[in-house]
C-alpha cells in the first residue's frame, strides 16, 4: 500500500485527490444501487397471475392488495395504488398510476445522476492534470534546461497518472451507468404491462358484471 501510495498517488499530484474523493462517492452510489434493484426484481408474470386470479376467480380487491404487499418492487406498490383506486372513474385510476409510476421511476433512478457525473467527470480530472504536469515539465525544463532530465520526467509521470488514474475509474462507472439504465428500463416495461393488465381486467369484470369484494381498510405500505 506504501508503495502503491509514493509511486503514484503522491506522484499524481494534487488533482489525484478529487479523483479519489468522486470515485469513493461514485462508488458508494453503484454498491447502493445494485443492492436496490436487486430487492425491487420480483417475477413479475406469476405475480400479476396471481393478481388477476385474485380478483377474476376470488372475486376480492383485498386479496389482490394483500399478494401487493407479500412483495417487494414498483411493480406491486402502483399496482397496489391501482386496486385501491378500484371503482373510482376510469381517468382518476389512470392519474394515481401515473403518479404513482413517476413516484417509483424516481426511487429506482435515484443515484443514477451521481454515477453518470462520476463517469464523465473523472477523464476531464485525469485531463487537468494531464495539463498541469506537462507545465510543471515545461517549467522544469526552462529552469535546468536538458540538465536535469528527472525533474522533467516528473510532470511527464504526473500527467501519465492522473490520466491513468481518471480512466480507470470513468471506465467501470459508465459501464455501470448504462447496466443500471437497462435494468430500469426492463422495470418500466414490467410497470407499463402491469399497468395495462389491471386496466383490461377491471374492463373485463365490468362487462362480465363481476364486482370484487373490496379493500375495506388501507392496507400496510409495500416494502422497498
């Protein structure tokens, strides 16, 4: 570790440390985000059979919100917002999952923003003091002139490090940038067919003149 410490963050320069301290946060903010998309995947297919079995075959608006809360997800909270809505005009139940949705998108993105600045500002750092080591170069060299070839040598490696240095770190966190952005994107398609399966099968019990036991109290807060 000493000698990782002297051989090239200290020869680094001064830019190495917010290049240190962004990747810590960027960090942070990736561990975080796979742990949460992690708990929010749930298997959406048997879950909405299971919903649509609730309120198609038990005829119940509480069993359907009771499966809701037995997971985890924005799949099962704004489907949980649309059951609760059940009865109401058709307009009113599309507005609650639209807030509902865009409550949700907000939790699953949250962080996101982080690790996209982590990933495009850490090349620009790199670039910074790619910039100040070949002026301390230059300012070496005017100085000594050809004399002195190590103090020379010095803002050359100090420019190569950070460079180094801003790449290896904006690397990992694109590719977990864009990684994270297709998971959610795959949640948003799940809500989009949840959404729309809830809307055909209250469209289905009205025209099958099916009415639902409904939720007679509201019902503990999904999880996640």
């Amino acid at each position: 570790m000493g000698t990782f410490w002297e051989d090239y963050f200290v020869k680094g320069g001064p830019v190495m440390w917010p290049i240190l301290i962004l990747s810590i946060i960027g960090l942070a903010f990736v561990i975080e985000r796979f742990f949460a998309l992690r708990r929010a995947k749930i298997n959406v297919n048997e879950f909405l059979a299971k919903v649509r079995k609730a309120l198609m075959v038990n005829r119940s608006i509480r069993d359907a919100v009771k499966i809701c809360e037995q997971y985890q997800g924005p799949v099962p909270s704004i489907m949980k917002a649309g059951l609760l809505k059940y009865g109401q005009p058709t307009k009113d139940i599309e507005n609650t999952i639209e807030i509902a949705v865009m409550y949700e998108l907000a939790r699953l993105e949250r962080g996101l923003p982080v690790i996209a600045t982590t990933a495009n500002i850490e090349p620009l750092l790199g670039f910074l003091g790619t910039v100040t080591g070949m002026i301390n170069s230059f300012d070496a060299l005017a100085k000594q002139g050809l004399s002195n070839p190590a103090a020379v040598a010095a803002g050359i490696s100090q420019a190569l490090i950070t460079t180094a240095a801003g790449l290896i770190i904006a690397i990992p966190m694109q590719l977990a940038y864009n990684w994270y952005s297709t998971r959610i994107n795959k949640f948003v398609r799940d809500i989009e067919t949840s959404a729309n399966m809830l809307l055909e099968t209250y469209g289905e019990m009205e025209r099958g003149g099916i009415t639902p036991e409904r939720a007679s109290e509201p019902a503990v807060p999904v999880k996640g």
